[in-house]
C-alpha cells in the first residue's frame, strides 16, 4: 500500500457518478452527517479510494471537496464514467491551507523567530546616513 492513510475507512458507500456535473460522487448525507461534515466554501482535501461497484480494481485518489461535499473523479480514472455505479472508501480529511500564508500570532520556534531574537540582542544601528555611502562603508574610500 503506497501510503498508510489508506488503510484506514472512515466510511464506505456507494453511489451513482454524476452525467451533468462532470464526473462528480456526492457524499450521502448520512455519512456527512456522521463524520460532522458540513457545507463550506474552501472545503478539505479528501483521501479515498473508488471503483466500480463491487468490481474492479481499486483507485488511490485525493480531491478537493466541493462546497456541497461532493468529489470530482480524476481524469486518470478511465473505466468509470458518469451513470456508473461506484463504491467509495473514505480514507483521510486533510484540512486546507495555505502554506505560503503568513503565519497567525507570534512568530516562535521558526528561523524567523531566531533573526528577530538576533536583531534585538544586536541593538539599533549606528550608522545615520542610510544607503547613500554604502560602497564607501563597504569597500573603504
């Protein structure tokens, strides 16, 4: 099994792939109900695995939830197209966000943290005449 999240089934069902909506599998509202999923609009990324209902090889997937809980199957899954009965396995709910994002509160523990505990120690600068002699502070007159 190529990644251990896998083998954990947080829910199993089976449903009907949507023609009109581009490959879409909603979660049934029993299982949504269950697990505490609600609507949102930037939903989490989802681990699971489908097939074909009781059939089949199955696909080790991840998505993007829909605000309304619902998951589009990727294009790499040819043998299922939309009318087909799928079986799911829920696996993983994987909270998103973003990784590039400022950080919330205090900055601690991080390189960042260091350089700001580094500049306190050092004290103020100096020097008072800002960038415009900086070759001559560099490399001497």
């Amino acid at each position: 099994m190529a990644n251990p999240h896998f083998s954990l089934d947080l829910g199993t069902f089976e449903a009907t792939v949507q023609r009109s909506k581009h490959r879409l599998v909603a979660i049934p509202a029993a299982t949504q109900a269950r697990l505490g999923l609600g609507r949102r609009p930037d939903n989490h990324i989802l681990c699971y695995s489908i097939r074909k209902a009781r059939a089949g090889r199955w696909n080790h997937l991840y998505a993007k939830l829909t605000s309304d809980n619902e998951l589009a199957i990727s294009s790499a899954v040819t043998e299922i197209r939309g009318g087909d009965r799928v079986e799911v396995k829920l696996h993983r709910f994987i909270r998103d966000v973003d990784a590039l994002a400022a950080p919330v509160g205090p900055v601690t523990g991080t390189a960042g943290a260091a350089l700001l505990a580094m500049a306190e120690v050092a004290g103020e600068d100096p020097r008072e005449d800002g960038s415009s002699r900086v070759d001559e502070e560099l490399y001497g007159p």
